[in-house]
C-alpha cells in the first residue's frame, strides 16, 4: 500500500513502514513545510493514504469536505516511539486492510474508523 507521511510523523514510524512493504513518502524528506491542504491534495493525485499526528486533518476533510483518499491519524503522541511502534504492530494489519476511503484514529486504547470523501 502506499502512503504518504507527515513531517510530524517520527522517522522511526516511517522506517518501520517501510520495513512492512509498505511504499512511503516522508513529507519531511521532499515536501517540507508544505500546507496541509497540499499534502492531501498530493496523497489524493498519487493513491496515497496520509499518516499523521496533525488533528487539522479532520477539519480538512470533514468541515471543509476536501477529498481524500484515505488518513490514519496516529494519536500516541505521549508514548515512547517504542512504545507507539508496538502498538502499531499490534493493529496494523487491520489499520492497512481498510485505510483506503477511511479516516482511522489510532489511540493506545482503540481503534476508530469512519468514511471519508474520495477523490479521483
């Protein structure tokens, strides 16, 4: 699958990633200091999916309706990075299975997923 990170998401996330299989962008390897609106703007023209820690992103796609093609929102932002990669171990297959067209919380205790507007 293939997806594109934030420059919020930890370099060790994206490496772990990477270590699934999975195809990654890391904006903070060739999209610095992009807008949000351009990140999704960019996950949506490549068939990515968006991984961030960045709450604005339901704003972006629920209030303001922008298309996606599909967010996980990792909220363990007080955990050690040992401790967030464990817990996306343990839920990332199902995390991967239905990221397209959905936004999916990630959060020490659950999981939440809801639809999102797709894009072409």
């Amino acid at each position: 699958m293939k997806f594109l990170a934030d420059e919020n998401i930890h370099a060790d996330i994206v490496a772990w990633l990477r270590a699934q299989g999975c195809d990654v962008l890391y904006a903070a390897e060739t999209l610095a200091h992009r807008p949000d609106d351009d990140l999704l703007a960019i996950a949506r023209h490549e068939g990515r999916v968006l991984v961030t820690d960045d709450k604005d992103f339901g704003e972006l796609v629920f209030h303001r309706k922008l298309v996606s093609r599909g967010i996980v929102l990792i909220r363990l932002e007080n955990a050690r990075i040992t401790d967030r990669l464990h817990r996306l171990a343990q839920v990332w297959a199902d995390v991967e299975a239905q990221a397209e067209d959905k936004f999916i919380v990630v959060s020490q205790r659950k999981v939440r997923i809801r639809g999102v507007l797709r894009g072409k």
